[in-house]
C-alpha cells in the first residue's frame, strides 16, 4: 500500500467552474510534492481534460454552506495537516511550504498568510485578529520575519484567513471542525478563537501569499458589492451568543452596521450601485441577526488534546520560472511557447507591455502560466512613481526583481530572434525550447 499523503489542500468551490480550472491549474506549480487535492464543488464535472495537481480528490457538494463543504473536505482528508484556499484565490509557488514552516513546533495548531487583491499585487489582507464580538483588528507584526507565534487567548485570536490558511489536522477535529452556522463570513475568525480557546498557538506567515480575485458568487457581485446582508447579520449574531457577553453584542450590531453603511455609501458615490440598494441591504443584514438571535446552536466539543506528532513531511521541487516578455503583438508567440513550457512542468509568466504608464495587472491562464500586463512606463508596486523611463527589457529585469521573493525568475526570454544556429547551453529541462530567442540569466 503506497504512503499517504501527510498535507491535504482542501478547495470549496460553487458555480465557478472556470475560475477552479485556474485554481487548480496554478495549484500543480507548488514547489514542494507530497500532497493531495480535495475538491469540494457543486460542479465537479466541469474538471474532465482541465489542468489540475495529482493525487486529486473530488467530492459532490450541493449545499450553499462553506463550513458544511470544508468539514467534508477534512472527513475525507488523508493528510496529518489540511491547507484551504478559495476557488478564486491563485496560490503563489513557495504558499504551501511556507505555510506549512510553523508547524515544526508542536504547540501550533493552525497558521495563516498574506492574500494579495485582485490585481494581483496590492495586499488585501495581511494580519488581523478577532475579539469575542468578531470585529477584525489590524494585528502589528515585523513582515520580514519568516513568521510570528501567538499565544492562546480566550478573548482574542490572529484570524486565519479561509483563502490562506493551514492547520493540524487533529486540532480541527478535536474542537469539532468547522462550524455550519456560519454558512458564510466569521467561519475563520471562529475556528481560529476556539484553536487558540483550547490551547492550541497559531501562527502568521507573512510571506506565504496567495493572490485572490474576489470572484462573484450568491453574496456578492463581480464588482464587490453585496447581493444580500442577510449571512453577515446571522453569522454577526451566531458569533457574539457563543463568545460574548449579552451586554456586548447590541452595540457591536451598530458598530457594524454603521461601517457596512460607509462602506455602501462609497460604492453607490462610485456608480456601482442604485441609491436605492442601500436601505434593502442595511434591512437584510437586520434580518440575518435576527435570525442569528435565534438560531440554535450546536453544543461546543470538548475533547482531550491530541498528541501533535510530527513535523510534515514533503519533498522539494525544483521548476525553472521562465519570464516571456514582449508586447501586444508577440502574444501568438507568448501563448504557443508558454504552453509547450507548461507541459514540461516549468513555471512560466508571460509579460505583456504596452508604451503607457498603465499600472501592472496580474492573472492567471486556464493553460496554466502567469499573466502580467501593464505599461513600460508605469508602476507595479503602487507605492511607485506613477512615470518611469523605462525601455522594455529594462521595465521585464525590474519586475523579475520585484518577483524574487514570491516566485523567483530563472530566465528572461524575448521574442527577438538570434541566429538559427545558436542555442541554450546547457540544452537540459525545457532549455531546447528557447533556441533562437534573446534570454537572460536572472
């Protein structure tokens, strides 16, 4: 009987096919091996002839419920450790190793990461942590460190985040999983508060990073905002009644609902939505808590600490990450080349540069390479000057250097040709096919 697998990658996903198939075609370039995938979807057939990671499980979900499809997902899993990621989230190479680092203690019971937004660069979380109400708090740690260990604590907990997180898989199951009451927001705030309520240390791996592209979905649209309310007043009630005060819980609803109104408020004042949306998603997230208020609750478990074991095992893999840069007219050439890279398991991503100062947007390929766009003379980190003198072998080096820490880059090949006769020394892995093409050593 072969070994099992010690880390199983959990995914939930719902009616988001094409945004799975991306999903899990980045999943395949993790540089470490020793995994399987467990899928959890109401779409499992929209997999056949898709790029994905091998061993892969999948699991039929019809229930529009995260808690209900990632508790199947850990009954199933053969790992020692479980790591969730979102259908719309792409995980950068080094993710599941780095996150799996903390674990080399035995006192961690669960660790989180950094998410970019959806341009693929900006953070979009980085540290928080919840108090017993589930308001979310920036959380101040040094982001250079490899990562920062936080005590147990019974009234406040660092948040591991649903789309970048990882845990001891015993630890999950001794406090009971996931719990379903929250069908949707404050799952993760209430699975870290009960880890770190029953002992266990969690921990903030800052550098491990996915990308998430907060795809629409039954709650919200593609622009962001919200369907309904209705789940966050439920899950917002559901939270205080289990670890708040009475006393508490009404003034954290107004908090809450006075930040939701802002944040409304700026969106209709951008034109994203009808002034009068507003008042009919303010009334439906009174109407969640009023269910929540009296929504039954599931008796907390209380088992004996399990005994944590060992370290996760896994093995390195060591992929080429190769940069194809060029312009709007070389994307024929980019796609033909990526693809026969990524069929020989290389990490590829395909820069494509336009003369402007357009900010640098990053996505992913169904074919399964990395997409960056964005103008020679614009910014990529937003922190950057908006014109920059740029030529376009100059702006590819720089953004292989901004790459370095989260994906590192071996090559950098343009489309320029050489003579026929000239090629890549030593002719090993995928160098063959870049004969004939201007590289670089990175």
């Amino acid at each position: 009987m072969p070994d099992l697998p010690d880390i199983s990658v959990i995914i939930v996903s719902r009616d988001r096919p094409c945004e799975l198939q991306k999903m899990l075609a980045c999943l395949r370039l993790q540089d470490i091996s020793g995994f399987e995938t467990i899928v959890v979807t109401n779409t499992p057939g929209a997999l056949e002839g898709a790029l994905t990671p091998s061993p892969l499980r999948l699991f039929d979900s019809d229930e529009a419920n995260i808690p209900v499809s990632r508790n199947v997902g850990l009954a199933a899993a053969q790992g020692r450790y479980v790591a969730f990621c979102d259908d719309d989230a792409l995980p950068d190479p080094s993710w599941l190793r780095r996150l799996l680092a903390p674990f080399s203690s035995s006192e961690i019971g669960g660790a989180g990461g950094y998410t970019r937004g959806r341009n693929g660069i900006s953070l979009q979380w980085s540290a928080v942590k919840t108090n017993v109400l589930g308001e979310a708090r920036p959380l101040e740690i040094d982001p250079d460190r490899d990562f920062t260990v936080f005590a147990p604590s019974g009234n406040t907990a660092p948040v591991m985040i649903g789309t970048n997180c990882a845990f001891r898989a015993s630890a999950l199951r001794q406090i009971g999983g996931f719990d379903p009451a929250f069908a949707y927001f404050l799952d993760d705030s209430d699975i870290s508060l009960r880890l770190s309520q029953a002992g266990w240390k969690l921990a903030i791996v800052p550098a491990a990073q996915v990308h998430h592209g907060f795809a629409a979905g039954p709650y919200r649209q593609q622009n962001r905002v919200p369907r309904t309310l209705k789940p966050h007043g439920k899950s917002m009630a559901v939270f205080g009644r289990k670890h708040a005060a009475e006393r508490l819980r009404e003034p954290a609803l107004e908090r809450y609902k006075s930040l939701q109104s802002k944040r409304l408020e700026k969106q209709m004042l951008a034109g994203l939505m009808e002034p009068a949306a507003l008042p009919k998603l303010l009334e439906s997230l009174e109407q969640g808590y009023n269910q929540g208020r009296h929504f039954l609750l599931r008796r907390q478990m209380d088992s004996p600490r399990p005994k944590a074991g060992l370290a996760p095992g896994f093995a390195d893999v060591h992929r080429p990450h190769i940069m194809l840069a060029g312009r709007k007219s070389n994307k024929g050439w980019m796609l033909d080349l990526a693809k026969k890279l990524v069929a020989e398991q290389a990490v590829v991503t395909a820069l494509t540069l336009s003369r402007s100062v357009a900010y640098m947007q990053v996505g992913f390929s169904k074919h399964g390479f990395w997409q960056h766009e964005g103008g020679q003379f614009g910014k990529s980190n937003r922190d950057e000057p908006v014109f920059q003198r740029h030529g376009l072998r100059q702006k590819a080096r720089a953004e292989a250097r901004r790459l370095q820490d989260i994906r590192p880059v071996s090559y950098l090949v343009f489309p320029d040709r050489t003579d026929k006769n000239d090629i890549i020394l030593p002719q090993t892995d995928v160098m063959h096919f870049l004969n004939e093409f201007s590289v670089e050593s990175v």
